[in-house]
C-alpha cells in the first residue's frame, strides 16, 4: 500500500484534530485517487433509494420492535443521522451514530466500515433466529441495541461514494483505508467520545479492518475482523493466478452511489498479473500492533495466514465450524467480543487475559466435531509436516517416494477428466494447519495448465463424508482446495515457506511442448480429524471442485486457459512428487 507518508500524517492529523477540527497542516497527506498511470476502471453505481442527505436527531424508545420476532431495543437510544464528516481531501461522508440516552459522554466506539448503507433498521439476515439481534445493525456490522445497551456508541459511515456521501466507491486499498483513519481520528475528537476506537464486522466489513490498521490510527485501540481477507488478488479474485471474478463483480454491481464504482472484475481482466495496482490492496499486516480478535473458518480461511504474520503481540484467534453470520450473532460469540472491547477500549480489568490465545474447530466428519480446541499460537507449535508421496501407477499415497517413476493423464477440459490419490490412516490423525501439493506437470497440446486441487475425507469404505451443510454452500465444507496456473509458478523466495508457498504471480512462463516443471500448490488450511482406518484423497483436475454456492447469487466459475491433456509425473529420482500435510502430535487431543 501507500503508506510510506502514515507516520508523519499521524502525528499532524491528531495535532490538527485537537486544534482546528478538520483542518490540515500538513501538506503530505495519504492519496485521495489512484494515481492515472493505474488506469483504474470505474463503472456507474446503482442509484440510491436514499432521501437527501439532511441531519436529524431522534430517541429510539427502549422497548421498540422492529420486525416480527427481533429483539426489543433495550434500552433509549439517541440516534443521529447524516451526520458530515470532512476528509483530508474535503470529500464529505455521511455517517449515522447510536448513542445510549442515558450516557452520552465518555463513551467507546465500535465503527462498522463498509459502502453497504449505513441506514437502519435492517432485518435479520436469514440464516439464524431473527430473535438474536433488534434489527439496528448495518449489513454484517454491530446490533447497535447491543452495545448501547453495554455502554458503547456505534458509528455507522457510508464510505467514500456510497448513497449520498461524495466521491467514488473504491474497493479497499490506500484511499479507502486513509478515509477510515480519518472518521477513527474525527471520532476520537468528537464530545462524546473517550477517544477509544474499535472496528468490527465481517467480509467486507471484516477486510477493511485489516487495511485501516495497516495505517495505524492513533485513536484505534482494538479491531474483530470476521472471515477476511488481505491480499485482494491471491485470496480473492486470482487465487492461484487464475482469475476468477465472478462474486466481486456481483458485490460491486450492487453497491448504490451517486457517482462511479471501483471494478476490480475489470481490473483483473486487464491486468492478470501483479502490478502496482493489486500490491495496493495488499495489507502487510507486519506493521499492525493494534489489539486483534480475529475469527475464521476453514471455508471463509482466507486471514488465517495474516494472523500468522500480524504484528500485534496482543492476538487472538477464533477458528469455528459454522457460518459466517451465524457464528457472527450468536450471542455468546457476541459476548465473547465484548469482554475484548470492554478490556481495550473501556479499561475493564476482566478476565480477557486468561483467554486462549487461539481457540479452533476440528471437523470429524462422521462423528462429533471438536469446538474451542485452546492453543499457545497459531500454526500449532507442535506440527509436523508429513510427505505423502504419489504414485500414478496404484492412484495411492505412501510415506516412500515410488522407485519408479509413472504418470496418469486426464482431459482438462472434461468435468470428469481428473487424477485421484487416497491415503489409509492405521492410527488416530489430526490434520491442522497449512497444506502444500508439490507436483512434476506436463501439458500436452497447451502452453499452460490451469490446476485445482482438492483434499477430502473418505470413511474406511472409500465413500465422501463432508460437513454439514449451510447457508451459502449446501454442500457442506468438503476439505481444503488449492489452485495454480502454471505459467505463474514462480516462487517468492523471501515470503515463501516450508508450507506456504508464495508466488511472484509477476512472470508468466508458458511451458514449451514435452517440458516437464515442478510447481508448489499452496492448499488452504483445514483442521480435520481422521479416525484409524479412514481415508484422505486428494484430487487433481481442470476445474474446480468445490465450487461455492452463494445465497441469492449465481456466480459463474472461472473461465481456464485448459486446452488438451494434463499429465501428472511421479516417483523415481527426478519426480517426487508429494502432498504434504500438517499432523499435530496425539498427545494434543484432548
């Protein structure tokens, strides 16, 4: 990101807040636009269905239902809307605040950041009892009745472009991060406030956490991203190189403004491979100290690797096993965030200390899931990463590299055109953490081949057993998956890992005929339990193999390079060819 300018700002801007509201002394302020050479394509947003913007101060009554079956507002709560917020580069945003009436000054903030509509209220999402929340909460943000009724205010922006506030809709990244510092510091300035701020929410809301604390606000005091990510272009719309923009072009043909939005689907057409533009929307979650509760699941995986490498010695990690909303409402998981808010923002000497640094979910397909597994950190300390090698003659995985080598082929093109490899456990095996595939590859009538991987669970007959399903995939979570494209293999020496492997994604080198390469698949990470006696397999093919299924959206799958035959080369000398999987010590089992 561009954020070389965040330090100085910093101390300009909180100085100027104090002094002279929003006015700047400081003539080096982070961007307010891309620069032009970017050439960033915006499409036309939605119209609005949203009246002009003109301030307004009601008193919610305490007792106030607003859907059938929701919460009842617990407490009075003072509501104040449009309110105008300048930013640096004198844009005006809007933004709505809860405040509880009966405490109206020295109060904490919970900010819900996103272009979604800050208005209230909202219905429930329907994935879960209508009667956890009161329906004053912004799509996937804080119940406001919740924490006003808990001594918090809520401050709910329409960002930069969205329904009546100014400028254009960006899709994460340095503009829509510095705007995020801005409302933090104004909030911190305002007469109510005890200049304490706390960001929460999840998916959009969730990834745009991690961009704002990339610039280290000085009044962010905590942060609860839910199922994120931060690396727009390898966890979202080109895993593995391979562009795949289906879902954000939908999320962004929705988004309602006066102006233009951001296109990152426009974007990764005309520019597949990584430039300054996709480094952008990058975190280097290294520079984030901030305090962090972070929450995951292994389908929605994507900042389970940025918690690795966040910077904050004061982290927590939540791994669960259901859906993301579900897990988001439930109020125990409500009131688990509220004892971290309560200890950073509020100063309450609870017990949050004595919480598990890292608390996760292994499935056990078939039997009983584990929930809340504690451990010290995250990966698990005590892993280690087992070989598997494959053999293309028997389709099996053995501990022993094949003396021989083999191959097995498939059409890439062809639904069922796939190679298969399982592996028997004879004793009790935990599987938690980061996966890698290496394989030895050669395209056959293509230049390129565009690989995705999968890894499953067999019971001891051979037959698929699978999570439970829910909203949002109702095939339920079959296993981590993994995709590369193999002009993109080159490896970032520096950022790779013994179980992550990073490319450049910078360099195409398309294969000449009969060329052989060995290429480095990074999986996502799972936590899985397999009992004595049943099976792993893992999948090779052309197309993905668990495809995601989202409500209300018909997202269409990525559109491949594949043409011919796809051969997999292993054992010998030369092909050693290996899954390698994370296998934690059984003395952890608890």
């Amino acid at each position: 990101m561009l954020k070389k300018c965040f330090s100085w700002f910093s101390f300009v801007f909180a100085l100027s807040l104090v002094m002279y509201g929003n006015a700047y002394s400081n003539t080096e302020t982070p961007p307010s636009a891309y620069p032009g050479e970017w050439n960033v394509i915006f499409h036309p947003s939605q119209t609005p269905e949203v009246p002009p913007a003109a301030y307004e101060k009601i008193t919610l009554a305490a007792g106030t239902v607003f859907f059938e079956d929701t919460k009842p507002l617990p407490c009075d709560i003072i509501w104040e809307k449009d309110i105008p917020i300048t930013l640096r580069d004198g844009t005006t945003i809007y933004a709505d605040v809860f405040r509880p009436a009966d405490n109206l000054t020295n109060l904490p903030a919970i900010v819900n950041w996103s272009p979604y509509g800050k208005s209230a209220p909202n219905p429930p999402i329907p994935v879960h009892p209508a009667e956890w929340v009161s329906g004053l909460m912004k799509y996937e943000g804080a119940d406001a009745a919740y924490w006003c009724n808990n001594g918090y205010a809520v401050v709910n922006p329409d960002s930069r472009g969205a329904n009546n506030s100014e400028g254009k809709i960006h899709f994460w990244g340095s503009v829509d991060a510095a705007d995020g510092y801005d409302v933090i510091e104004w909030i911190a300035a305002q007469e109510w406030s005890n200049t304490k701020v706390g960001l929460y929410g999840s998916s959009w809301l969730g990834t745009s956490q991690w961009f704002i604390a990339e610039t280290q606000p000085p009044h962010l005091a905590a942060m609860a991203p839910w199922e994120a990510f931060t690396d727009v272009y390898r966890d979202h719309v080109a895993v593995g190189g391979i562009p795949d923009f289906g879902f954000i072009d939908a999320v962004g043909s929705n988004h309602k403004g006066w102006n233009v939005t951001e296109s990152p689907a426009a974007m990764i057409q005309q520019y597949p491979f990584m430039n300054d533009y996709w480094e952008d929307k990058v975190v280097e979650v290294e520079n984030i100290h901030v305090p962090t509760y972070a929450v995951a699941s292994y389908y929605l995986h994507k900042h389970l690797d940025a918690f690795r490498r966040l910077g904050s010695e004061e982290k927590w990690l939540r791994v669960h096993n259901s859906f993301e909303w579900v897990d988001q409402y439930d109020p125990a998981n409500v009131e688990d965030v509220r004892c971290f808010f309560d200890y950073y923002l509020k100063g309450i000497q609870n017990d949050w200390q004595q919480t598990p640094k890292v608390r996760m979910a292994v499935y056990n397909f078939g039997g009983e899931d584990e929930v809340d597994r504690p451990a010290e950190e995250w990966p698990l300390p005590d892993t280690t990463y087992k070989k598997y090698y494959l053999n293309a003659a028997t389709g099996k995985l053995s501990q022993f590299n094949p003396l021989r080598s083999s191959s097995v082929s498939y059409r890439s093109k062809r639904k069922r055109g796939k190679a298969t490899f399982t592996l028997r456990f004879n004793s009790d095996t935990d599987m938690i953490g980061f996966l890698k595939l290496r394989l030895w590859v050669e395209a056959d009538g293509n230049d390129d081949m565009d690989l995705f991987v999968l890894v499953q669970k067999l019971n001891a007959r051979g037959k698929d057993i699978r999570g439970a399903s829910f909203p949002g995939n109702p095939r339920g979570y079959v296993g981590p998956e993994g995709r590369l494209r193999v002009s993109l293999r080159e490896l970032d020496a520096d950022k790779s890992t013994d179980f992550i492997p990073f490319q450049t994604f910078r360099n195409p080198q398309p294969l000449n005929p009969g060329e052989i390469v060995p290429v480095d698949i990074r999986i996502w990470p799972t936590g899985m339990k397999f009992n004595a006696g049943e099976q792993l397999k893992l999948t090779v093919a052309g197309h993905p193999l668990a495809p995601m299924r989202f409500i209300g959206m018909n997202v269409p799958p990525p559109e491949t390079l594949n043409a011919g035959r796809h051969i997999i080369h292993t054992g010998g000398r030369k092909y050693k060819s290996y899954l390698q999987i994370p296998v934690v010590k059984q003395d952890r089992r608890r």
